[in-house]
C-alpha cells in the first residue's frame, strides 16, 4: 500500500470511525501530510511504500525536523511540537497495524525528552482584578461578566465554552455535561458567583437565538443571520480577555486557558485530590493533571512539615 493511500485511510478511519472533531482529523492530516511530502521528496518516489518506511527513515526525519526545518512564521519547532509531529506518526502506524499491515512498530518511534512544562495562572487578587474590570451596566458587560465566571468555574476550554447554547446549562442543579476532546464526556459545575451572573444575563436577553454568549458587535442582523452567526467566536473571547487584562493592569498576556489554569490551581490549593481535577478538566491520563506541581509541590511539603518525625 502506498504511503498516500495509507494517510487516506486513516483519516477517514480517524472521522468516521473514531468520530474524532474536524479540527482534530486536519491537525493528524497536517503531520502526516507534512512526513508525506518530505519523504516523497527525500526517496523521488511518489508511489513508496508505506512497508517501506524503516528505523533509518524516522531517525533521519527526527534530524530533519531538529535540526533543518524551521516555520516560515514561527521558526525552528520546539521539542513539544517536534513530538506532535511524531506522535501523529505514532497513531498511524498503529492503526495501520490493526489493519493487518506489515509496517514499523509505533514504539520504534521515540518522542524527545522534554523539559517539565511550567504554567500561567491568575492567583486570586488577579482574578479578583479581572473581574471587576468588568463594566456591567450594559448588556455586553453582562455577558462578558457572566462568561469570565463560567470560564473560571468551570475550567471549560474556550472551544467547549464558545459551542455552548442556553438549554444545556442548568442553572437550578449548578450543573451540566460537556463532551470534550476525543469525545470525551464530563460533567462540569457552576458554582454561586457564575449561577448569578448568568442569571443577570439572561434577564436582560429577550432574544430567540440559542447560544448561550451572543456577540453584540460587528456586522448588523439580517433575515439571513443563522444562529452561528449571533454566537460569539472562539477568537472574540480571546480578544475580550485581552482587553479586560489590560484594564485590570495585568502585565504578562492571558488568555482563556489560562483561566482553566487558574481554575485547577485554585481547586488543588483549597485540598481538591488530583484524581478529580482531572476528571473535571476531561484529562484522559494524570499525567497530564501533574503539571499542576506548582500546587502539588507546596502541598507535599506541608506534609511533609506536619508528619516528618525530624519536624517534631
């Protein structure tokens, strides 16, 4: 099988079978794609065979993508994104031995050692900044109240908050589900302070439209105007934070994960266990909770202080 015809096949597995989002099926298309091309171009051989790609082949793509290949607007990639780029690789050639294809073991593909990665968060005067940044005498500034306070009480990602529509939220239970990466479902809790503030949005909202954050700017409503259409956008809600950072004299950028950082870290530092950030942030292995050590690390010592027979 060529390697072309194998990437075709994934991708369709990866949608109709994995029933993975859009927008994750053309990220897995850019990586593999972006190896397709480079080894076509490598070997001069448009039909290679997907068999054919052995250990010296990944070691000398590993190189390219280290050492020779820099982003037209970004520069020389990063050791995280080098690993996305091999991690893609990693899906395909596992699926591709589900299918029965003699092909190179995905283990064989080793991801470069990292450096602990390290996060942004908004301690609680800075939320407290934030949010009072935050004119509410208006429509707008109800919405962009309401939607700061879901965000930090829920941890959603922007991209769960944006997709959100007035009948999945229950303001009566504090409570609703969200299906998340990889179609991952979970449930997330507001807590009295966004409950409020929705409830002071939706008062002032006379509107058919079903998302739940409307945007108020931009080109007027027509007959035509669907309901997309009147949803505020992923990129709107970046830019919102922004201006609201600068108001509240924050200095470093945040944007809406940051939010769901500081969401975690709050839960961690008031004794939430790890266990069940993980299972509200929709985290499908710990390991990726852990890089909230700022938190963890802290916690460790205070018991360590309490219990250590030597603190006595």
């Amino acid at each position: 099988m060529t390697l072309k015809i194998a990437i075709s096949n994934f991708l369709e597995y990866c949608e109709l079978d994995r029933n993975y989002s859009q927008k994750t099926v053309r990220m897995y298309a850019y990586y593999l794609h972006f190896f397709q091309n480079w080894l076509i171009k490598k070997v001069n051989n448009d039909s290679f065979d997907v068999s054919d790609v052995d250990e010296e082949i990944i070691r000398t793509y590993r190189l390219y993508l280290s050492q020779k290949y820099s982003n037209p607007h970004k520069g020389n990639l990063k050791r995280q994104t080098q690993n996305y780029f091999l991690v893609a690789l990693r899906s395909f050639f596992r699926f591709l031995l589900k299918k029965k294809i003699s092909v190179i073991a995905p283990e064989v593909i080793e991801l470069g050692k990292q450096q602990d990665r390290t996060i942004k968060f908004l301690e609680e005067k800075d939320l407290k900044r934030l949010f009072d940044a935050v004119d509410t005498t208006d429509i707008m500034g109800l919405r962009d109240k309401a939607l700061l306070e879901v965000l930090f009480s829920t941890g959603l990602r922007v991209s769960e908050l944006a997709a959100l529509n007035r009948d999945q939220v229950n303001l009566d239970t504090g409570e609703f589900g969200v299906v998340g990466k990889g179609g991952k479902a979970r449930v997330v809790f507001l807590s009295r302070k966004a409950t409020e503030a929705l409830k002071a949005y939706f008062v002032k909202r006379s509107d058919p439209y079903s998302p739940l954050f409307l945007r108020y700017s931009g080109p007027k409503g027509s007959e035509e105007l669907t309901q997309e259409k009147q949803r505020l956008s992923v990129r709107s809600i970046q830019r919102m934070i922004d201006k609201y950072r600068k108001k509240a004299n924050i200095l470093f950028r945040i944007g809406p994960h940051i939010l769901r950082h500081s969401y975690a870290t709050d839960l961690l530092s008031h004794g939430a266990d790890l266990r069940s950030v993980q299972e509200m942030l929709g985290h499908k292995n710990i390991a990726t909770t852990q890089i909230y050590t700022h938190v963890t690390n802290v916690r460790l010592k205070e018991v360590h202080e309490k219990y250590h027979s030597g603190n006595k």
